[in-house]
C-alpha cells in the first residue's frame, strides 16, 4: 500500500483534512498544520497589486487595476527586495495573462529561471535562494499583458506527508500531560 493510499483511506489522513477547516484548532492536530506550506505567510507585500507601493517598477512596467502591468516595446523588471533569506526552500506562485511576447525569466533569492513563459496561466516554482534577497520578472520587449497574485511562502511539508505516528504522539504527549495536571 502505497503512503497516498494509506492517508486517503486512514482515520488520520480524513481528520487532518477536517482539521485544516475547522477555526479553533484541536491539540491533536494544531501543531501538525503550522507545518504546512499553505499555512506559512506570503512574504510578498503587496502582491496583489491593491497599490501603486512596495515594488520597483522598471521601464515599461506599471501597476493598474490591480495587476502588473507590461507594455510592449520597453525591456525591464519588476521587482521587490527583502523577502527572502539565503539557504531556504521557498515557494514562489504568480499569475501571468499574456497579450503577446513573453517573459524572459524569474528569479527569487539569487536563482533565476530562464524559461520563456509565453502563454497565460497560473506558475508554481519550488527555489532554495543562494545569495540575494530579491524577486523580480524580466519582460522581453515584445511581452504585453500582465502579473498578479504574487506570492512566496516558506516550503514546509504538504498535508499529504504529515506523518501519523508524529501526530499521534504529540495527542499522547499532549492529553498525558493533561491528565497528569488534573
């Protein structure tokens, strides 16, 4: 039996799944959750565009309606410093809609992806920065359209890799000395 099937199928595996929707957390498996990726914060500031504020616009880039917004015929990045620290795993997810040309690459914390992206769509990349502290998106001249929903987290474990028997001693470590104090 595969670890999937064994999370799928186990009493464990469907009470981590109710637990991440319940508000007030059980001891049994709020300590679990806080590892979670989802769970870490978007150390982007702004990453929504809400604002004109907290990235550097290079030429060509403008922030309207709530997105970044790159218009053809200009070559620049668009950037934020300070989010993140050297030797971490990070998480780094944008949206992209694309009119035309493409973007020439993406770098987070001194790494750079040197993919072309050249159609619309959600981007996922797992980075371990080495050196810098930087975010930023080069567009190539021809590229019109734009980016939002920035975000950056700290990588920690996905649900499905939360161990049962972690979760079962800290209920026993937990309730032991609940009983232990009565």
């Amino acid at each position: 039996m595969s670890w999937g099937e064994i999370y799928n199928t186990s009493w464990w595996g469907v009470a981590l799944d109710t637990a991440r929707t319940v508000k007030a957390r059980p001891d049994f498996f709020g300590s679990q959750l806080n590892l979670l990726t989802s769970e870490q914060p978007n150390l982007v500031t702004n990453g929504d565009f809400a604002t004109d504020s907290d990235w550097t616009l290079g030429t060509g880039w403008s922030i309207e309606d709530g997105k970044a917004v790159f218009t053809s015929g200009a070559s620049g990045i668009l950037l934020q410093s300070n989010i993140v620290e050297t030797n971490k795993l990070y998480k780094l997810t944008f949206d992209v809609i694309r009119t035309s040309g493409f973007i020439t690459s993406v770098f987070l914390g001194g790494v750079s992806d040197n993919t072309d992206i050249n159609e619309s769509g959600r981007y996922t990349y797992y980075i371990t920065s080495v050196n810098q502290d930087v975010l930023g998106f080069n567009a190539n001249s021809t590229f019109a359209g734009s980016i939002d929903n920035v975000s950056v987290q700290v990588v920690r474990a996905e649900l499905d890799q939360i161990e049962a028997k972690k979760c079962l001693a800290d209920w026993i470590h937990t309730t032991a000395l609940k009983d232990l104090n009565n």
